[in-house]
C-alpha cells in the first residue's frame, strides 16, 4: 500500500534573492532533526522558501513567527490564511482576462498597467491588494517586487506569454500551513519580544549589492544598507547571548573584490561558510549564474 504523502508548500511569489536553491546548503546546517520540537523565527520571510521547508518537514516545530518590514508581502500572507478562496476568485478571472490577450500585446499592456496602476492608488481591500501583488509578481520583469521612495510598484511588465497566475492546489497547501504561523511587520529588532523558549532564527536580509547596479533590495522604501548591516549583525549578538541559536545568508563581496572582508570581519566572531549559489535575477545575463553566498552561524 503506498504511503500517504502529506501535499508540499511551495513559495507562492518569485523573489530575488529566494533560497530554494541554498535549501541543501541549509540543511546541511541544520541543528534540529526531524522529529525535533522547536520555535522557528524568520524576521525577513519574503517569499518563504525556508519557511515552507521548515513547515514540510520538521511536524513537530512548535511557535513560527515570520515578519517582513514589507507591509503588502505580509498582507498576501494574511489574505492566504484568512480569505484563500476568494483570492482564488480573484486571480482566476484575471488569469483569463490576461491569457484572452496573448496574442494582443498593447491590449495586455494596458491590461497590466492598470492593475499596477490599481495597486498603487492603495485604495483596494487586503484581499485584491494580495491578489494584486500576485498578480504582477507573476506578470511583471522577472518577478521583480521593486518599489520607490513613495512606495510605488515600478517594474515594467514581463515577456511572459501565459504565466502560472493562479496556482490553486498550492495557494490553499500555504493556506493551511500557515494555520501554525504568526505574522508580524515589524523591524527585526523587535523580533526577540515574541520569543519565550529556546528559538531559531533564520535571517535573510536583502543582499550586500556586488556593485552599484547589482542591489535588488528595494523590497520598500527604506534602504538596506551597511549601517543596517551592522545594526542586524548587533542583533545577532543579542539573539547568541539569548542563548538562541541563528543562521544568517548574504552575498559574498569577495566575489566582486577579494580584498571586501566586510562580513569576514563583521562576524569573525562565529562560523563562516562559502557556498555556492544560483542567481538567476540580475540586469544583466552575463552576471547571473553559480557563485559565492555566506552562511554564517553561532553554533
């Protein structure tokens, strides 16, 4: 008799900088087993691929907190958990609306400006904003979520022909997943006010940028720069001496300058490993492919 397999979340949004590719890596790392009880703490969840790993594969993980400082990202979590079926509505009738256009190229981009244009007016409920963000995730440039300094939705839209707009089986999985999830938007540094017991956090923040045309950290309006850096590497500190254990990924500078120890001496007090990774989001195709990334550990 064939084992019943319980049905596998997935990320539900393409995001730069997603880590299904560093999933093996991860586990390699892992300091839990399978059957381990545990808190899982991710203060930069975007689209969640270690989440819906975490969420997989260890049953008996106890409290998930994840936060995002993206006020929208955070509300199609909540419309997923909340409203799933009528976001499914919503994304079906679009996705055919959008495939009746496949063959009218100005007619799809007025299509798809419109609802862009819908999205940044910020005058629709949390259910259609979730439905929207979705939406141009999935028919925008390279699944770019890129805003201004006036929180405007930016990117262009992509080439695709008939893009995977409303994935139902997978959406109502998330769905009841996140039944064990709490959801916050927050700063990370208010992150340790959740957490009782013994917890690990996972951090992700956007990326040190390689150069100054490689950053894709403008998830909102405030920038992530090295100041920033600093602060979450002192919140490492609070977290380690919590007696929490953590993981934290970044780009490695040195793979654009072997003389960049910026992180090399930012955390020389823990574990720091070189992996490799896929990029497949960059604005230029000769950049994107396998290179260096940081996994940096306290145990």
């Amino acid at each position: 008799m064939e084992k019943y397999s319980e049905p596998k979340a997935k990320p539900f949004l393409k995001w730069a900088g997603g880590k299904s590719q560093l999933l093996s890596e991860i586990e390699k790392r892992f300091p839990y087993g399978k059957n381990d009880c545990f808190s899982y703490v991710e203060p930069f969840v975007g689209s969640g691929a270690v989440l819906f790993w975490i969420l997989n594969n260890y049953p008996n993980v106890q409290k998930v907190i994840i936060n995002d400082v993206n006020v929208d990202l955070i509300g199609v979590y909540k419309a997923i958990l909340h409203n799933v079926e009528d976001l499914i509505l919503i994304l079906e009738k679009w996705q055919a609306e959008f495939y009746e256009l496949e063959k009218d190229e100005p007619e799809k981009k007025i299509y798809y400006y419109k609802k862009r244009e819908l999205f940044n007016s910020r005058k629709v409920n949390e259910t259609e904003s979730a439905a929207l963000v979705i939406f141009l995730n999935r028919t925008c440039f390279n699944g770019l979520y890129r805003v201004n300094q006036s929180n405007q939705f930016n990117v262009p839209m992509g080439s695709y022909k008939k893009p995977l707009i409303c994935d139902q089986k997978n959406l109502r999985i998330v769905s009841e997943k996140l039944k064990k999830v709490h959801h916050l938007n927050t700063d990370f540094e208010e992150m340790l006010k959740y957490v009782k017991d013994e917890a690990f956090f996972y951090f992700d923040p956007p990326y040190k940028p390689l150069s100054k045309t490689s950053s894709f950290n403008s998830y909102s309006k405030a920038e992530f720069n090295d100041n920033e850096q600093i602060r979450l590497k002192n919140f490492c500190d609070v977290v380690h001496k919590n007696n929490h254990k953590w993981l934290l990924s970044n780009s490695d500078p040195k793979g654009a300058d072997e003389h960049n120890d910026f992180f090399d001496n930012l955390y020389k007090d823990y574990t720091i490993d070189r992996v490799m990774a896929s990029r497949s989001i960059n604005s230029k195709a000769e950049r994107r492919g396998k290179l260096n990334e940081l996994l940096i550990r306290n145990y």
